[in-house]
C-alpha cells in the first residue's frame, strides 16, 4: 500500500489525463447524459476509497491501476445508459459549462496531435471528438492508453492484446486516420466502420 500524501499525489497529478481520457473514450450517448468532470470525479473518490487494495509503488503501475478504473467505470455507466428502462426524452445535456476545463482537455489532446492541428477553441475542440468517434475501437483504445493515459507500448499491448511492437504500429496508424479525418472535413460522417481498420 501507498502511504495517504503519496496516493494522493500521484491521484493529483493524473486528473487532467484522466479527464481528457474520459471525455475521449466516452461514446457520445454517454458523453451527452454526464460530464467526464463527473466520471473523473467518481473514479478519484472510488480511488481514494480503494487505495488499501493499491499494491503498485510505482508512477506506471499506479496509472496503469488507475486507467483500469476508468475503463471499468466507462462500461458500467454505457451498461447503466443502455438499458430499457432509460427515459432518453426526459434526459438533459450534461454540459452546463465547459469554460476552463476545455483549456485543460486542448493541453491533453494536443500530446496526439500536430500544432498544425491543435485546438483553440470549443469548436475545434468538438471536431477533434467528432474526428476521433470515427476511429475505430482499437485505434481510440491506443491512443488513449499511449498519448493520453501514458502509459507504455508493452502496457498497452497487454491491454490490447498486442506485442509491443504491435501497439506501436498500431498507434502509427490510429494517428494517421485522426490526421486524415481531421484534414478532411469535407468527409462524409456516415464513413462505414469496417473502412477504418487498416
């Protein structure tokens, strides 16, 4: 087990990762009904709550941890959302203010992008999301556990079920597509799934 001040530095020092992750990773039914603000939230305080269970002493193996409670925390709300018994007519948008935190969620996104393609403002912002909902499973899981979560290609190819080498190429090309989709908006929306494996 961490000691109290160390778990909750390296809990500090990952929250605008965390954010920036979730409201990636977030499908956009899901990123509609909550705030990734909020899920980030409740993963910090599931955290806090959880870190007797902690055994990693190390920065990798606490982001590692960490990153394992989002996507955890990720499936369970899409499960909750996904229900029959959801009234979506009587759902409001969870955005009310966006403000500062979209400075802190350009800063993360830009750890996968170009300057060329940095956003500076909330519309660029959204067509970066609208861009990377386009990609598919595996190319979002990458970059998502490499550029925004941090953590290593051998990390990440566990997870993905890859070797190391195969979560680099992999990245090589998911950051390809993202450029490609980005540089083209003039794309159609409806762009089959099946066409972005490559």
């Amino acid at each position: 087990m961490t000691d109290g001040p160390r778990f909750e530095s390296l809990l500090n020092a990952q929250i605008p990762a965390l954010q920036a992750f979730l409201r990636l990773r977030t499908k956009r039914a899901l990123r509609d009904r909550e705030s990734h603000v909020d899920l980030a939230q409740s993963i910090c305080r599931e955290a806090l709550e959880g870190k007797e269970r902690y055994e990693h002493h190390d920065a990798a193996g606490f982001k590692n941890w960490l990153f394992t409670l989002a996507r955890r925390k990720l499936a369970e709300r899409d499960r909750h959302w996904n229900t029959d018994k959801r009234d979506i007519g009587r759902e409001q948008r969870a955005f009310a203010q966006e403000g500062d935190e979209s400075v802190g969620l350009v800063e993360q996104y830009a750890t996968f992008s170009t300057p060329s393609m940095h956003a500076s403002s909330r519309e660029q912002l959204a067509e970066i999301e609208r861009a990377f909902d386009r990609l598919s499973e595996e190319q979002r899981e990458v970059i998502s556990l490499v550029r925004i979560a941090g953590l290593s290609h051998k990390e990440a190819g566990e997870i993905l079920g890859v070797s190391e080498e195969g979560s680099r190429q992999l990245l090589r090309r998911a950051i390809v597509r993202l450029s490609i989709l980005l540089d083209s908006k003039t794309a159609p929306e409806n762009e089959s799934k099946s066409d972005d494996r490559e």
